[in-house]
C-alpha cells in the first residue's frame, strides 16, 4: 500500500503509471472530494486525447482510495507527505507517522526547502535510536506532477541508503527521473532556480529591462518554455518569497536576499499599476511613506506620490540616503550592528539597547534576536522608546535601488 498525504497529483501518477493501490489522506471529506474530482478530470482528458482507455481511467481512479483517519496507515509501505511548508506541520505528522506506520515503511516528504534532518528528527525523542529517522527521506516532486518528469531525491543526515534506493526505484516506475540532493537549503532546484528568478525580478525592480524583454531573452536565448516572471506567477510570488527568505536564513549569504519588488508584490492588490519609489523604500525601511525624504551624494531629490524608479533618473550603483536627517542638521549616522555575524555598517539601526548599549539593525531587531540581563524590559520598555528615536533620528542607506 503506498498512501499520500495529501498531494493528489503524486497519488494519481502513482495510480495512474506505477500502478499501485494509493490511499489518499487529508484531513477533511471537502478536500479529498474536491481532489478526486480533479483526478477524474485529468483521466478523462487523457482518455479525450487517446493517451490512455476507458478501462486504464477507471483502473487507475479504482487504486485511489479516500480517507481522513491516520490510523489508516497502519498497513503502508511508504509514505509521501505533501502538506505546506510549515516545519511544525510536518514535524507533528512524522511523529505520528513513525508511530502509526510499520517498522519497514519509508517515510517521505514532498518539501521543496525543510531540512530533511529536521523533519526525521521529529521521528523519535532517543537521538541514538534512529530506527525510524533512517527511513526519512525527500521526494520532491516537481510542478505540474503528472507532466513534469524531475523529482528531487534527498537525504538527510541518518537517511539509509537502502531508503534511498528504495526510493529511487520508486519514483522510476512512476516515470519520473530523479537527481539525487544532500541536505542543503534550497537542496539542487530551489537553489539554483529560485536566484534565477529573484535576479529577474531585480532587474525589472532597477530598470535594467521591461517585464517582455527579460521573458523574452530568456525564452528566445535559451530555448526555456517560460520567461522568469512568467514562471515565478506560475509557481506562485509567495512561494517564491518563502524559499527566498529561508536561502537568505539558512545560509546567510546576501546573494539571496529577496527582491524588493518581490515584497512589494505580495503587499499590493492584484490590481495596483508599477509601485512608487515611496511605496518600495517604505517597505524596505518601515519608515511611514510620509516622513520619507530621499538624497543622492548629498542632492535632496524630490518625491511626489506618483514618483516611480523609471521616473527617477538613477545610476544602477546609485547610493540613496533614505530617512529624515538627524537633529541639528548633522550627516546620517553608520553605525555597526552588534551582532558579530552582521558586517553591514550602513543599515538602519531600529534599537539601542538601555541595558547593555547594543545596537540592532533591521535584519537583527532587538524585540525578536536580542539577549541580554535586561531582555524582558528590552522588550517591554526600551523597544518603544527607541521606535520613537526611528523616526526622529536615524537613517537607513539603500544600496542599488
């Protein structure tokens, strides 16, 4: 028995070309409806399209079997969990799992970016037993699943090799051709497509070319059927934004960082034109749009509601003072974050602290990160105050806007 939790398109290839009995959970009725109906779609358009007959449709519709009860899983043989990328989601349903599944049973994820260790430590609370830790692996199924041959096969650190193997063996009777990944953020395809795609997005966020012009090279110059804005709406902007976010975590490395417009993106409605100059520095620096002034190399530059990056003449390595200037007509402030790992001197500081005279940048604000004697009363008193010295005070300065 091979079940799926949630993830209909991996449950009907593995019905539909393994030919293996599936049991599909989710945990309401509505849902694994609403799937199954999707599932009965596509078997008539393949059956519409002579890609498969009637008798092969209702064969593989036969293998698919609906339920909402875990502990239907009691007789598996591998396991494939297909539920969002939330870390606490998917650790609680492996500890189930390892519990609930016989000893043999593989115990897979769809994640496109969770650690793999992470999720199969969640599997027992004795870390020398690893009996089930190593039957946890990834199989990451790439987007349309019936139509896209790639799966990502990845380990974690006590992933065995037999699960491996086994696992291999798997996704090629479903038709698919795996690559084999290590645990690393982003693992092979995220890491290497997501950048791609978040460059894109900078390009049109600085100019560099229009929303045509950057598909259009792309698909034109290297024979790919969608540009990288044309794919980054097919997989989704917020989807792109989290893998992003966790490649930046995870590896600290400032390459990764997100587009500006990619945040500006998912915070506007659908409907709104090209965002202005205020709207994206305001999201950058959390400084309200109407205390915003802009400078260049000492140059006030106007700002009007409507002003936008192609209205505003900019070199590309433009260095832009954004902020109201400190008291007494003094030059903006750099100061070095206290975090040791944080190089940048030239980041907007949000807080000093009262208690051991830190200060903490954006990326390290003292009410999430900070630690300190005084932490509770940094969190409750000193944050406030130094809010208020935000918008009075300092100053933040925006590389390559």
């Amino acid at each position: 028995m091979f079940p799926i939790v949630k993830g209909l398109g991996i449950a009907l290839v593995a019905a539909q070309k393994a030919r293996i009995p599936v049991r599909v959970l989710d945990s309401s009725q509505a849902a694994l409806d609403k799937g199954l109906k999707f599932a009965d779609k596509l078997l008539e358009k393949d059956v519409s399209k002579e890609r498969i007959t009637k008798e092969d449709a209702s064969a593989a519709r036969d293998r698919l079997q609906p339920s909402t009860n875990m502990s239907d899983l009691s007789d598996v043989d591998f396991v494939i969990e297909a539920v969002p990328e939330i870390l606490d989601l998917k650790t609680s349903i492996f500890s189930q799992l390892a519990q609930i599944c016989p000893s043999h049973a593989i115990l897979a994820t769809n994640t496109s970016s969770i650690s793999i260790t992470k999720i199969a430590a969640a599997t027992t609370k004795n870390t020398k037993d690893l009996s089930a830790a190593s039957r946890v692996i990834s199989t990451h199924f790439m987007n349309p699943v019936p139509v896209q041959k790639g799966v990502e096969i990845i380990s974690g650190l006590q992933t065995s090799e037999e699960t491996v193997q086994t696992s291999l063996e798997l996704v090629k009777r479903m038709g698919k051709i795996p690559s084999q990944s290590t645990d690393s953020p982003g693992f092979l395809a995220n890491r290497i497509l997501m950048p791609y795609i978040n460059e894109a997005i900078i390009c049109l966020e600085t100019g560099v070319g229009g929303k045509e012009d950057i598909d259009n090279i792309m698909k034109n110059g290297t024979n790919v059927p969608m540009g990288p804005l044309q794919l980054a709406d097919f997989i989704g902007l917020d989807t792109c934004m989290a893998i992003m976010r966790v490649l930046h975590s995870e590896t600290g490395d400032s390459k990764y960082r997100p587009a500006v417009l990619l945040a500006i993106s998912l915070s506007l409605p659908t409907d709104t034109s090209t965002p202005t100059i205020l709207q994206l520095i305001s999201l950058r620096t959390s400084i309200p749009v109407a205390n915003l002034r802009l400078s260049q190399s000492g140059r006030h530059l106007p700002l009007t509601p409507s002003t936008t990056l192609e209205s505003l003449s900019l070199q590309p390595s433009a260095t832009l003072t954004v902020g109201l200037p400190l008291r007494g007509g003094m030059p903006p402030k750099k100061i070095r974050c206290t975090f040791d790992e944080c190089k940048e001197i030239a980041q907007r500081i949000v807080g000093d602290c009262d208690f051991c005279n830190g200060h903490f940048c954006g990326k390290h604000r003292m009410l999430e990160d900070h630690k300190c004697e005084g932490l509770e009363d940094c969190r409750k008193e000193s944050y406030e105050r130094n809010a208020v010295k935000l918008e009075s005070e300092k100053t933040q300065v925006i590389r390559g806007i």
